[in-house]
C-alpha cells in the first residue's frame, strides 16, 4: 500500500468513526424521546422515503394505533405528536442508512482498485458483517417492543449499544493502525498499558450496565447523590427471584452497579494519573492518561446531574456522548501506547 493510500484508507475508517458517534447521539434522542417505536415496519429500500401527503401521514398514524404503545400508553396522542416521534425514528435509520454507503461505496472503490492489502481487507470485511449485524440487531430489539409490552428488551438494548461501541472501537484501531508516530514513551508506560486494559475492561461493563438502566428506566428512581437516598445499599437490592436476574431486571440493583462501576472507573483513573508521575514515562504518556483521567471525571460529574435532574434529554444524550468520547480515547491510548512501546523495546528512539 502506498502513503497515499494509507491516508485514503485511514480516512474512510475515521469517517465510520464519526457517524457512527452521531448516530449513537441520534439514538439516545430517539430512546430518551419515546420515539423508537414509531415505525412499526422495516423497509431497508421503501423505507428511506417518508410520508409526505396527508393521507400517507394519517395511514402511518393509523398503523402505529394498532400496536401496545400507542394503546396503553399514547393514546390520547395527535398527529403532529405522532410526527415529532417519527421524525427521530426516521432520523436514526436514515443514519444508519448513510453508515452503510458511506462504508459500501468506498469499500467497493479500494477492491476494483486494488488499495486494500490482506490485512485491511480482512479489517472491512469484519466491519461489513458488524454493520449488517447490528441492522438486523436494531429491527430485532425495535420488534421486542412491539409485542404485548411496549418497551424493547433492555437485553437487545444492551446487545445494540454494545456492538456500536465495538464498531465505533474496530474503526478507531484501525484508523491508528495505519498512522505512523514515534514517541519514546518511557518503560512506565508498559505498566500503564496494563492500567489501561483494566479500565477498559470495566468501562465496557459499565457501558452495559449503562444500556440497562436505560432500558429499565432505572434512572428516574433513587434520584439522590451520593446515597439512594438514606442508603449506601438500598433493601431492595436482592428482592427478585432467581438471584441471577437481579442484575439485569431489578432497577434498583442496575442502578447501584452503575454507581459502583463508575466509582471503580473514577478511582482507577485517579491511580493510573498518579502513576504516571511515578513510573519512568514521558510528557506524551502523560498527556494520555491525563485526557482519561479528565474524561472520566467529567462523565462522571455528568451522570450524577443526569440522575439528580432525573434524566432530562439533553443530560442523557451528553452522558452517552461522553461514555463514547471516553472509550475512543482509551482505545487510542491503548493503541498509541502500544506502538510506542515496540518502538522502545526496539531502539529506534533515544530519550
């Protein structure tokens, strides 16, 4: 592959990268608005055009009627209501839409040409079957809610969110993989690598946890800070039956997971600054870990208005915009700190 092509390449990743991020904000306006279950059909093709005359705006409308959520509980809703829901639905695939051109057109381009060597063949490849995946995953949690309960499974709900992460991760890694930097990180920075790998093990849980308060409605119970109220561990936090189901289906035990997850996070972040400063590492390794160590404090201060405020739209969507800002910067950390480190063990930089 040549520089040129490299470049092209890297570019096409970090464009996924970015839509991806926007279509994740779409989503959590169109989950935090009610508005995930306004289309009831999937149309891959038909379906990009709207409604546009009255009559095709009241046979939609017509056709939401006949599913749960309207009927138990949208019932007295109008049309211009019914409109407003639609258009974050609407919005959120046809996001979706763009993702699969912006990946199809330009993957297609680099095979007739022959810019894609073996390896980052085998990289597209694998982002197309995600893609396509999560397509069929976000049909299939939409249909979960328009059974007799009008509320997606908080399970597909973790599943979606999830493999946008790791779509959204796959594009940031590969994007890097094709950038070149030299920087003498110090030998600190092994040990901080491996800091940073825990962390990213446990903000992965905590993002899904974050999927099931979401789904659970978990936020708008226990609204106080930093007690639930005058409890560090509510009574209710074992009630259901079996045991296991506690962790997924009980709002109140959700809740406190994610509380405690986030604390964990806050408290790792804090050890990884400091030992920064105490290990053998340059301004460059710094730099990384400060940017993580900055970023969870901030989402952190975010989730706890978010839950005092009781999960007003604009909070919840900046909460889930920053959980994905996070997760980026420590996959390029990760990444970054990786390369550099090789470069160490090799000698091709001097202090």
């Amino acid at each position: 592959m040549t520089s040129a092509d490299k470049k092209h390449i890297r570019i096409w990743y970090w464009s996924g990268a970015t839509l991806v991020f926007l279509l994740l904000i779409i989503g959590g306006i169109t989950r935090l608005t009610g508005s995930g279950l306004s289309m009831t059909d999937w149309k891959p093709i038909m379906g990009a055009i709207p409604p546009i005359t009255d009559a095709q705006w009241q046979d939609a409308f017509d056709q939401y009627k006949n599913f749960p959520e309207y009927q138990q509980l949208n019932s007295g809703m109008n049309l211009a209501e019914f409109q407003f829901i639609f258009f974050w639905e609407y919005l959120h695939r046809m996001a979706g839409r763009l993702i699969g051109l912006v990946f199809i057109i330009p993957f297609g381009y680099f095979l007739v040409k022959r810019k894609l060597d073996a390896k980052n063949l085998l990289k597209a490849s694998l982002l197309l079957v995600l893609g396509v995946s999560q397509a069929f995953l976000g049909w299939y949690m939409v249909q979960s809610g328009l059974a007799d309960v009008p509320r997606v499974s908080p399970y597909r709900l973790a599943a979606h969110l999830s493999l946008a992460f790791v779509i959204f991760g796959c594009c940031i890694w590969f994007a890097l993989d094709l950038k070149e930097r030299r920087h003498y990180p110090g030998a600190g920075a092994k040990e901080l690598r491996k800091w940073l790998w825990l962390f990213l093990v446990i903000l992965s849980l905590q993002i899904v946890w974050g999927a099931f308060v979401a789904g659970l409605n978990a936020g708008h119970i226990y609204n106080t800070f930093p007690k639930m109220y005058q409890f560090w561990i509510p009574p209710e936090l074992w009630l259901m039956q079996p045991f296991a189901i506690n962790f997924f289906e009980n709002m109140v035990t959700v809740q406190w997971i994610h509380r405690l997850l986030a604390t964990l996070l806050g408290l790792l972040a804090i050890g990884m600054w400091v030992r920064s400063y105490q290990t053998d590492t340059t301004f460059y390794t710094k730099k990384w870990i400060l940017a993580v160590f900055t970023l969870i404090l901030a989402q952190y201060l975010i989730g706890v208005f978010t839950l005092v405020y009781h999960v007003p739209v604009w909070l919840g969507v900046l909460h889930q915009a920053m959980a994905m800002i996070l997760f980026g910067v420590v996959i390029a950390a990760i990444h970054r700190l990786k390369f550099t480190e090789q470069i160490f063990e090799l000698g091709l930089t001097n202090k």
